[in-house]
C-alpha cells in the first residue's frame, strides 16, 4: 500500500472575548492575539458523526478580516 500526502484548505470562524474599554481597544487587542507572529502554532482537532476523530497536522495559517462586537 502507498501512502499519500493530502492537502486541503480549511476556513472556519473563531470567536473569543476580551475584556477592553471600548471597540477599538477591544479589536486591537484581538489583532495582537491572532497575529501569525504571536501565534506558535495550530491545532486542528475535527470529529466526524460517526465518531472518527481526525487529527491532521496544519501546514500554514493565517487570520483575515476582525469583526467586533459589544455583549
């Protein structure tokens, strides 16, 4: 049997909070967090319905666009 190397692009949204004075201070201190130099690396965990767990390795990451929003 061979074995292959599979890549595929994942996208997904994360959420977290902070604790700021206002927005601004609040999407600062979200972008100093998912900085890709302050982040050391990425675990992905992804579970199927039927239970198989898969534990792939995460070759490359990056975050996009901050969206902030008061509770």
């Amino acid at each position: 049997m061979k074995e292959y190397l599979i890549l595929a692009d994942v996208k997904t949204t994360v959420s977290m909070k902070v604790q700021a004075d206002n927005q601004q201070e609040a999407e600062m201190i979200a972008q100093r967090k998912l900085n890709d130099l302050s982040v050391a690396n990425i675990k992905l965990h992804i579970e199927h319905l039927n239970g198989e767990v898969l534990k792939p390795n995460v070759a490359d990451f990056y975050f996009e666009a901050i969206t902030v929003e008061e509770e």
